[in-house]
C-alpha cells in the first residue's frame, strides 16, 4: 500500500512512522527527512515499525521493486521494528 492509497502522503513524517505503526507496516522511503526522524526515535527509545530506505538515484524503481518483493518473502515485519534498513541489501 502507498502513502497515497492510505490518504496519509501528505502527513508529517512523525505522523507516518505513527500511521505505519498503527498499520503494523514497515515503509520504504526515499525521503531523508523520514531518516532523520527515524533516527531520532531510535536516539530516544522511541518505537516505530521500521524504514527501509533507497537513495533516489541508486537503483531504478523497477530494481527497487526486487528488493522489496525478495524482502517481504524473506522476512517479517517484526524483525525491521525499531530499525533502519538502507538497499540495496
């Protein structure tokens, strides 16, 4: 699910890692802010669902696609809580 099919993808940042929690979902982002704020609950034992991050030009959204599609089938969303995962893998 997108932010955009949520109705959420104009929300701060701290609201989305909220929502994405409340979801039980982890995000994927291309958005640096997303990273700070990310980073700034794991500085204060804040909780969130996990953010898998991708620079905008590292890979094509295509190539990006893969590595969701392979992490979804590997692993479960428990084990991204709390956690900053950046991709490729």
């Amino acid at each position: 699910m997108t932010a955009a099919q949520d109705g959420t993808n104009r929300l701060p940042d701290d609201q989305l890692l909220n929502r994405a929690a409340e979801l039980g979902r982890v995000l994927f982002s291309q958005d640096r802010d997303l990273l700070r704020e990310a980073a700034h609950r794991q500085q204060i034992g804040g909780e969130f669902s996990g953010v898998l991050y991708g620079h905008q030009e590292r890979l094509t959204i295509g190539e990006y696609i893969r590595e969701l599609e392979l992490i979804c089938l590997a692993g479960q969303p428990e084990e991204f809580a709390n956690r900053v995962e950046y991709l490729p893998l």
